[in-house]
C-alpha cells in the first residue's frame, strides 16, 4: 500500500509547489507585495491533486471528484482574494510583528524559507486527501462515504462563498463605514468564511476515505482546522479587530466564535 510510487509522487508534488513558490516570491520582492501570495493559498492546495492526476493517470469517479471539487473551490477563492486586494499593497498582517511566521514579512531570505516556503509546504500538508485519495481507486465506485463528502464539501463551499459574498457587499456600502458585519451568516458565526473553508476539506477527505490509503490523510483537514482557527485565520483576524474596533467585543458575546449557531441574545 505504501509503496515508493506513493512517496515519490508525493515527493514530486512537494518539489514542484516550492520551485512554483520560488519564482512567486521572485516576483513578489520585485513587486514589493508579499500578500500576493494569499491569491494563490487556494491554488497551491488545488495543485497537488492536479500534479498527482498527472502522475498516475487514473480517471477514476474518486480522483475526478477530488480534482474538480478542489480546482473549483481554489479557483473561486483566488478570484474572491484577487479582487478583493487589487492595487491595495501588501495586506498589514504581513506588516504586523506579532503575525504568525506564515505571515511575517523580514529579510528576504526568511521571507522565502518561513513564508514563501513555509506556505507551500501546509498547503502540501492540507491536500494530502486529494493526493492520497487517487491511489488505488481505478476499479471502485463511489460508495457512502464518498456522497456523504460530497454533501459537506456544498455545504462548506456556500457557506464560504455566500459569507464572502455577503461582507463584500456590506463593505461596499458607505453607511456601513466603521460598523461590525453582523448579518446573514456572520450572525451565526463570527467567521463563516473560514468555516467553510475547513468544511470543504473535511468533505474531500470524507471521499478519500474510500480510498486505501485515502483514510490516513484526516491530518490534512484537522491541519487546516488548526491554522484556520489557532493561527492565520480566526485567532489573528479577532485580534487586529479587537484592537481597531472596540464594538467588535460585544459581538463576541453574542456571536459564535466558529461554529455557526443561532446568535445570543
């Protein structure tokens, strides 16, 4: 079962996301935007289903799954990040001195090694459902837990996309300058967003189950959970908003951290 096609593909994988990073960075010194890396976060855990679809050529219902729903999922966050920060510079958590090392900006070097580096090699973590989830499936079928996957994988998709969807209008509007998003999804959840960026993992992961080894890849989307809520995601952005808006610790107290339930009253 873990046999060295499985190491070296996965290998591969790792190499070709850090030569990818090598040249972003390159680009990114010259622009002087680290945050250009953020519109590709998405892509770069997409990639590695793609890389591993290149080396084994099989076409199975699980790897059509697990390639498409990841490329579609990658491709509307790169869109939603890429519009959302054209021409703004670099986004200030890289600026930010206590931003966790994946998004701390310094010297050059460290910017490649921590972030550059840093970046591709979780991503390559995270994705290891759809990598491990095409090996061995060319004569399965899509079985319970695989349409059960399926089923996480939309409700964590809406819930992202219509979260987004729902802050960038509300940014949108002037009279809503200065105020707290506290509508739609994100009265149920302080971040629906990220929510629903870990529950699309999970359901990828819930397809790759069915595979052999497939089912050994649950630290991928529990790596996800962990930067999304311990690190990057939820635990950075409340602290930046409880230091620029001080409205924003009442909706704490009425508004679940994650995990979205009806708001307190």
């Amino acid at each position: 079962m873990w046999t060295s096609e499985v190491f070296s593909t996965l290998l591969l994988n790792w190499g070709l996301l850090l030569a990818f990073v090598s040249l972003l960075w390159g680009f990114c010194m010259l622009r002087k935007d680290i945050s250009i890396i953020d519109r590709f976060w998405g892509p770069l855990c997409a990639a590695a289903s793609v890389f591993t679809l290149m080396q084994l050529q099989v076409y199975s219902v699980h790897t059509i799954l697990l390639v498409s729903l990841s490329v579609i999922w990658a491709l509307r966050l790169a869109y939603y990040i890429t519009q959302r920060n054209w021409s703004k510079g670099q986004d200030y958590r890289y600026n930010e001195a206590e931003s966790p090392i994946l998004t701390r900006s310094s010297s050059p070097l460290s910017t490649l090694v921590l972030v550059f580096f840093g970046q591709a090699t979780v991503a390559w973590l995270v994705s290891m459902p759809v990598q491990l989830g095409q090996f061995d499936t060319a004569e399965s079928t899509l079985g319970l837990l695989g349409w059960a996957g399926i089923i996480v994988w939309v409700i964590g998709f809406l819930f992202e996309a219509v979260g987004d969807q729902q802050l960038k209008r509300f940014k949108a509007d002037p009279a809503n300058k200065g105020k707290i998003m506290d509508q739609g999804l994100w009265a149920w959840s302080r971040h629906p967003n990220y929510f629903g960026d870990s529950t699309v993992w999970f359901g990828l992961w819930l397809i790759a189950a069915e595979s052999p080894l497939g089912i050994y890849s649950l630290f991928g989307p529990l790596r996800m959970l962990f930067f999304l809520v311990r690190m990057t995601g939820k635990a950075l952005t409340e602290k930046l908003m409880l230091e620029k808006h001080p409205a924003y610790r009442a909706y704490t107290q009425r508004t679940s951290g994650f995990f979205p339930l009806p708001p307190r009253r």
